[in-house]
C-alpha cells in the first residue's frame, strides 16, 4: 500500500475501473451495514430483528471477501501518485488508508468471532455455512461484542478524516483528488459529495437516537429454577434464516420410567418438562418464547411425553412411540434412542423431530426466518437401585 508497489502506471493520474468500483461499493456496504447494526441492536424480540441480524453479517462478510479483491488488486497495481499536500499530509493519508485496510477485515472477523462465541452460526446468504472459529462462551462474547462495536467506531472516525480530507481537496484546493476515484463526468462529484453527506448524517442520528441496551429483569431461565428429578440433558435444534440454533430445557422430570433392556415391551415412560425454563442463551428471546404466539408458558407450564410401546431395533437401539402434548395440543411422536449402563445409572441418548406448527408455536411472522422442523435431543442418566 505504498508508493513502491508493482504494476504499470494509471492512465492520467486516475485509479482504474475495478479500483473505482470496488471503493465505492466497499462504502456503501459499511454504511449501509453500520446504519443497520445501529438500528437493530435495540430492537425487542421479533422475526425482523432476526433478519437484520442476518443481514448484518451478509454485509460484514462481502466487505470481508471484497476487501481481499481490492487488497490484491492494490498489491498489483501502482495507486497514482498524491499530487498536493505536505509531506504530513501524505504521511497521514498513507496511515489511514493503511488503518482503513486493516479495520475492513479486522471488524467482520471481530464479528464473525462475536457471533460463534454467541452459539450462532453464520451462513452466508442463507446459503453457505461458515466454520464457528470460537465454542460458544457467553462472557467471550460479550467482550467480542464490545470488540466489534468500538472497531466500528474507530472506522467511522477514520471515515470522517478521509471523506474531510476528499472535501477538502475538491471544495477548497480544487485539485481534482477526488476525481481520480470517480467516474468519468463533472456531475459524479456533486452525487459522491452529496453521498457521503447523505451516509453521515444517517448514521449521525441513528447514533444520537441510540437508546440504552434494554435490560430484562424477568426472563432467565436460571431463575428460581428447582433441581430437575431427572439428571441430563434436553435440547431443542431448530433453523432461523437457514441457521441452526439450538435451546436447552433446564427444568424437565420423569414422573414414572422403567426399562428392561430384555424385556423393551414393558417399558413405560412419562417425562414431564417446564417449557419457561427454555434457555436460548438470551434473555429478551427466552421471555418472547414464554408468551401466547409461542410456548405460552402460563396458561401451559408444562410439556409432557408419554410413552405408547417401544420396539428393540437391535442390542442398543430403540424406538418408542408415544403422544407428546405441548400447548394443549397432542400429537403422536417417534422417539429413537440408546441406552448403556454407565457409573451405576442407566444412560438414555436419543432424538425425535417435531413440527413446531402441529403445536401452534410460533405465528405467521416467525415463520418466515423459522422452519417448521424442531429436533429434540436429549441424554437422561437414571441412577439404578
């Protein structure tokens, strides 16, 4: 990013087409995506906050993969040559075009590291899945969210002095610097200047209506939460905008369970969960998941699986048969699952999917970012007397 770099000269003192579109494009999508991270960060629960989210991240990873493009094509080709100024004001300008490249793969990564330690995948477009680069940590990402927003921070100073120092030269100096990153045509510099004002000013008052994060003083699923009768694990996997997403029921109970391996026709079971104890890992989505359109954990507190026969499908295998009611509404379910004697209690790991629109959880908004399809986990150690 220096002076030195290889490659032929531009024509006239002007940066090239592909250089051109790759600014102005790079531009667009950080203010674009900066405006938008402002305005969704406070917003309450709700299927179009899910969307923005997803947004968000499809911008920060195009700028990411764009700004590779641009930094090989600056690393092949000479940029023309600053022609007014002191030599300060070269100095700064090579230091912030310098900062610039390092903020545009520094603030998607910071992001793309927030949102593993979060526990959310991200799949670029709907489409293509990203590797988590972090396990899930909840105090990791919290110190990777403060990471990522004072990144963007610094990068709309920089952008200040940058686009500052653009005006400058095309308003005052009136040496024709910002015309080298323009295309051909007077009116091209009217349109940037008006632009860029345009961009500032909407991330100016979004910032200043900013409003302080909203704290949920009910809605953990911690709280007050009584020891489960039954150790082990229940999860539930479902996909939003195509992103696996997975929950865990802290509170759940088996109210009756015997089981003979040689003797699977005899097995009976009924568990008992308390669908408000739903942890999604954030608090405002763990409250929307307890109200009426969803779990409606007030009028039904309560998830209960009851099981019909279970069938041996080899020495470890089974497969039970059951209704499961949830919301008032019960359905027939097919539970896989295997069972092993370990530390002296009786192991139980397995499955069953679920259609979240046989319950009626979740409404027509949701259903547009949620699929229907919900796959139940679970591994339930019973101590054997």
């Amino acid at each position: 990013m220096t002076d030195t770099l290889p490659a032929q000269p531009p024509e006239s003192g002007r940066y090239r087409p592909p250089a051109i579109a790759l600014h102005w494009l790079i531009a667009l999508l950080i203010f674009a995506g900066y405006a938008l991270g402002l305005f969704m960060h406070d917003l309450p629960a709700s299927a179009d906050k899910l969307r923005y989210y997803s947004w968000h991240k499809w911008m920060g990873v195009t700028v990411f993969l764009l700004a590779i493009a641009r930094a090989a094509w600056r690393a092949t080709h000479r940029p023309p040559a600053l022609t007014s100024g002191s030599a300060l004001e070269h100095l700064a300008a090579h230091a912030a075009h310098a900062l610039l490249y390092v903020l545009m793969f520094a603030i998607p990564l910071s992001g793309w590291l927030h949102s593993s330690a979060s526990g959310y995948q991200t799949v670029y477009l709907g489409l293509l899945p990203l590797p988590d680069l972090l396990a899930k940590n909840a105090e990791l990402a919290k110190t990777l969210g403060a990471v990522h927003g004072w990144l963007n921070y610094l990068l709309i100073a920089v952008l200040i002095g940058h686009a500052g120092a653009a005006l400058l030269h095309q308003l005052v100096r009136r040496d024709g610097v910002l015309g080298r990153m323009l295309p051909r045509g007077a009116a091209w510099a009217n349109l940037a200047m008006l632009a860029t004002l345009v961009a500032f000013s909407t991330v100016a008052l979004l910032f200043a209506g900013e409003s302080s994060p909203t704290k949920t003083v009910a809605g953990s699923a911690d709280e007050a939460a009584a020891p489960a009768a039954t150790s082990g694990e229940l999860s539930a996997e479902f996909r939003q905008m195509n992103v696996p997403v997975t929950g865990n029921f802290t509170r759940f109970s088996a109210e009756s369970l015997s089981f003979d391996p040689a003797a699977p026709q005899d097995a009976k079971a009924e568990f008992v969960v308390e669908t408000a104890s739903f942890d999604i890992g954030d608090p405002d989505y763990n409250a929307e998941v307890r109200k009426p359109e969803w779990f409606d954990s007030s009028q039904h507190p309560q998830a209960r699986f009851v099981s019909g026969s279970v069938r041996k499908i080899d020495d470890t295998h089974f497969e039970a048969s059951g209704e499961l009611s949830i919301k008032g509404k019960t359905n027939p379910v097919t539970v896989t699952f295997t069972t092993a004697e370990e530390n002296g209690s009786r192991v139980f790991t397995g499955e069953a999917r679920l259609s979240r629109a046989a319950y009626a959880i979740g409404d027509d908004e949701w259903n547009d970012v949620l699929d229907d399809a919900v796959i139940v986990r679970f591994r339930i150690a019973v101590p054997q007397s």
